[in-house]
C-alpha cells in the first residue's frame, strides 16, 4: 500500500519553519511532531519562502536559550512524566508499525523492510 502525498498550506509551513527559526524545534523534531513526510521537506519549505543560510533576508537559526528552566521539583516531576507519557505513546506507535508492516509482508509475500546488506 503506497503512501499518498501530503499536502499542506503555506500558512502551516510558514508556522513550522517559524518553530525552527526561533529554535523551538530543529527541523527533525518538526518533522516527526507534525508527521511530514521527507527528511527534506521543511528544509524544501525553508528555501521556497527564503529562509537559507545563504540569504541576506534570512533570519540566523541559532538555538534559543532556555528561558523558564524550571528549578521546582513539582514542576521537573511534572516534565518527567509527561515525557515519559510522550515516550510511551511513540513506543507503542512503532510497535504498532512494526506488526503492521509483519502482517503485510506475510499476507502479501513482500519484504517492505530494507535489508542491511542492501547495495546503494
């Protein structure tokens, strides 16, 4: 079963490359969060509205400092599970994957996975 292309809007592409701009995501964690498809799509997204390195328009893609580090251990406990919730659920989505992909190479006799010792 092949994948269908997404499409989004310029205003949600405009509102990723702004995370990634001002450092709140880096591009990858923009791109597994919202589900892009493409390792260099946001990049793509960032070039067609003018945001490379190599423009003098460009805003510079530094690392935001953290601002608000929480020193309360309620609050730190609070993030810790949180995160931990956010780690599960991706868990339990990659297993969700990985049987569904067993389930499809034994019904329809395919290897989807790629092999290790593929040739490039």
């Amino acid at each position: 079963m092949q994948k269908r292309p997404q499409y989004f809007s310029d205003s949600f592409k405009l509102g990723v490359i702004q995370r990634v701009v001002t450092g709140e995501m880096t591009k990858e964690q923009a791109r597994i969060h919202y589900d892009i498809g493409g390792s260099s799509a946001i990049l793509n997204w960032m070039r067609k509205f003018g945001y490379t390195c190599d423009s003098p328009d460009s805003k510079p893609m530094e690392k935001k400092p953290l601002k608000d580090h929480p020193s309360d251990p309620s609050e730190l406990k609070k993030q810790l599970t949180h995160t931990q919730k956010l780690l599960e659920r991706e868990q339990l989505r990659s297993e969700f994957y990985q049987t569904m992909i067993d389930i499809a190479e034994r019904e329809l006799g395919i290897s989807i996975r790629k092999k290790s010792d593929t040739k490039l």
